[in-house]
C-alpha cells in the first residue's frame, strides 16, 4: 500500500504531460505556462521534500503520511475543476505539498520497519516505481485525456486518494511517543525558494535569451540562494539537512545519480509527448500506447540493475546506464516527421529508458546505505528531492531549447530543429554524467541499506 501511494505521486508527474496541448487548447495556455503546470509539482514536491522528511522524523512518519495524503487528494480535485492558469498552477503547488509530506513518510516507515531481505525487496520495488510509475503516468494520460478529459488526469486521484486514507490506519502501526524537537523551516523555505528563482530563469531563457538581464537575474539569485541555505544549515540547532551528510562520497554520488537521470527522463518525456502531439498530431490515446514499451524498458533495465549491483558495484551500472541513455538520446537526435515512429523515434526512446532505470536503483542503494537511522526520514527526503528537482530542471531546459519548435510547429523544415537540439542536449548530459560517475560512484560493491552511517 505504502508502494502504491508513492505510485500514485509519481505518476501524477507525468501524467499531465500527455494532456497538456488539450490543457493549452482549453484553458489558452502558451509554452511557459504549460512548462509551469510541469515544473510547479516538482518543484515543491522537491524543495519541501527535505522538511517532509525531518516532519516525519519529528511528529511521527504515520501522521505526517496521512497529512500529506489529504493535502494531495483535495488539492487534485482542485487542479480537475480549475478554469484557468492560476487556478492550475496552485492546484499543482498544493498537489506538490502533500506529495513532499507523504512520499518521505512513506519511505521512513519502509525503512524503519522493514528488516532484512524484507527491506531490500521493499526498497527495490520502491527504485522501480520512480522509472515505471513515470512512463505509466504518459499512458495514463493518454487514455483518460482521450477518454473523459484531461480534467481526470487530476480527478482520478480523488477515490484512489481516499481509499489509500481508509486502509492506511488498518496497515501501518502508530507512531511511537517521541520527543518534541525544533524544524528548520526558514532552511525549507530558502531551499524552495532558489530553485523556483533558478526554474523561472531556465523557462525564461526560452523567450529571452541565456544571456538577458532578466535570465541572468534569477540564475544568479538562484546562486545566491543557494548559498545562503548552505549558510542556515551550518548555523541552525537542527538542520534541516546535514552538510556533513550530503558531502559524503556515497551520499552524493547518489543524490548526483537521482537528479541526472530523472532530468534526462522527464526531458526526454516532456519532449518526445510534444513531438507526437505537437508536431506529428497524433490523438492522446495514441501518444500513450507508444509509451507502453518505454514503461516495460524502464521496469526491465531497473530489475536488471536489481540483480546485478551487488555482483558488479554501482559505479559499473551508473556509467554503463548512461552511455546507454547518451546512445539513446544520440539516436534521437535524427528524428524526421516524414519517418515512421517506430524507425526514427522508438529505437532511441527506448534505449534510453532501458539506461535510465538503473540509474534509479544505483541512486537509491548508494545513499539509503550510508545514512543513520535516525535520520531515515530526512534521508528519504533527499533522495526523493533530488527526484524532484531534476525533474524540474530537466523539462524547464530542454523546453527552452525546444521553444522554436513548439512555438513555430509549421516551419519550412517542420519544425523538427528544436526537438533535435534538445534531444541532443540531452545526449551530450548523458555522457558528461557518465564520465562524472565514473569518478564519483564508489569502484567497490555496494553493502546492504544498513541502518548507521559511515564517514567517507
């Protein structure tokens, strides 16, 4: 149930991608606001993920897994009923707070009150979900867009929300008495508030330039942000996430892994559903089932890794897994409308989604392995907002060096030069993240997720 609530997040990720021409269609929505109803989920999914995590270390991970659910379930049906942008887009942020609260707790109580081979195949199947649960959700989107209407993409979440509500309490055991302790809000609030300056200026190069005053503004405010959270941290009682922590070397290869690869596939997502629909024209339903043999690529290449981590080390898969995806994207770059999908199109999605779902599991093992217990639902926060944040920023960049296209789908050459450069971008990140992993990804096997940490 635990695993299936975190599905539900995940999927909602995606599954608005699908939809969104008909959002555009109805609601009168350009590319930046599409790009926003995108990127807004992730982003406060992400940047209050960390306090989700310390929320449920402080107050108990079930009450704080039960907030969240409630908070994510209205706040869809808000997004299902709004009539206009803002309306959409704050749907989407109070969607992206009950995610931050539930998806943390969930794995907190995971980690905590699972043992053994018991936990190892729980947080596998965890792994698989943030890949799989993605390529569902453009499936999903597909058939309800097609269906009732890109308002159900939202709506959905409603009963299954409440089910979830109803047999969470049967499940999980309450949470133990524990001591009252301070939360780094102001740490949460300076954490979120850099990456939507850092989000708004990579959507805003799209229309104005890398190098205008306004996108070189908030990449530097986003800079400056950053810094100053890193300053709160180390002043803080209780930080809201430990520096010492996050620099150890498994730790941050992991959280280096989880950011890649989701902005490679939630990019790569983002630009191939435009393609079909935008460019191609194709229906929903039909974008949707073309992302069926993604969805089974991404389970197959994460069971794989599964397997396989323990026999060869994680540094082996993370920069096999993105030379497969640079491979991928490389293959993708020589898209032609006048081509059939399953020629120009499939052959590099789909070896793309087969790199990128071990990237997932080597993430998850490298940093869960090296946090204490006590910390386990800050640690589940940091993986899960790296997540997030790469999801981010994965679609505000590869949106913008999209624009041309998408704003201008009917030029001479189809309109086609945008989606390849950024297909392109999207390989060139592919194989610089390769050789980094090659560097930073620990050489040895990795241990079994234990519950102390080790220096590095």
């Amino acid at each position: 149930m635990l695993a299936f609530a975190q599905f539900m997040l995940i999927v909602d990720i995606t599954v608005v991608q699908v939809a969104l021409p008909s959002i555009g269609d109805d609601l009168g929505l350009g590319r930046e606001s599409l790009t926003w109803v995108v990127t807004t989920y992730t982003l406060v999914f992400g940047g209050l993920m960390i306090l989700g995590g310390r929320l449920a270390d402080v107050f108990g991970a079930r009450r704080t897994l039960l907030t969240g659910l409630g908070i994510f379930t209205l706040a869809s049906l808000a997004a299902g009923l709004a009539t206009n942008a803002g309306l959409l887009i704050g749907g989407r942020a109070a969607q992206g707070i009950g995610a931050a609260l539930l998806s943390p707790a969930a794995l907190s109580i995971i980690t905590t009150r699972f043992h053994g081979k018991d936990r190892t195949r729980a947080l596998g199947v965890w792994a698989a979900i943030g890949g799989t649960g993605a390529a569902i959700g453009v499936l999903l989107g597909g058939l309800l867009t097609a269906g009732p209407g890109w308002q159900w993409v939202f709506i959905i979440n409603v009963p299954i929300g409440v089910l979830v509500l109803a047999l969470i309490p049967r499940l999980v055991a309450p949470d133990a008495d524990r001591e009252r302790q301070s939360v780094d809000v102001p740490g949460a609030m300076l954490v979120t508030a850099a990456t939507a300056v850092l989000i708004y200026g990579l959507v805003h190069a799209g229309e104005a330039g890398w190098t205008s005053a306004g996108t070189l503004a908030a990449l530097a405010g986003a800079a400056i942000g950053y810094g100053m959270f890193v300053l709160v941290e180390t002043r803080v009682a209780v930080p809201l996430m430990r520096i010492q922590t996050l620099i150890r070397r498994p730790v941050l290869s992991g959280t280096f892994l989880m950011l890649v690869a989701t902005g490679l596939l939630l990019g790569l997502f983002f630009l191939t559903s435009l393609y079909f629909q935008h460019l191609l024209r194709f229906s929903p339903l039909k974008t949707g089932l073309l992302f069926l043999p993604v969805a089974l690529a991404i389970t197959i290449g994460a069971q794989v890794a599964a397997h396989l981590i323990s026999r060869v080390g994680g540094r082996v898969i993370a920069v096999a897994s993105f030379l497969m995806v640079a491979a991928g994207a490389a293959l993708l770059t020589q898209v032609s409308p006048g081509d059939s999908v399953t020629t120009s199109v499939l052959p590099g999605f789909l070896l793309a989604a087969i790199g990128i779902g071990p990237v997932f599991v080597t993430a998850t093992t490298t940093t869960l392995a090296n946090v204490p217990t006590p910390e386990a639902g800050v640690a589940s926060g940091v993986v899960n907002t790296f997540h997030e944040l790469g999801g981010s920023i994965g679609v505000a960049v590869v949106s913008t060096i999209a624009a041309a296209s998408l704003s201008t789908p009917d030029s001479a050459s189809g309109g086609v030069e945008g989606f390849a450069d950024a297909y392109l971008a999207c390989a060139i990140a592919a194989g610089a993240a390769a050789l980094v992993a090659l560097v930073l990804v620990p050489g040895g096997k990795p241990t079994a997720v234990v519950g102390h940490g080790h220096g590095h």
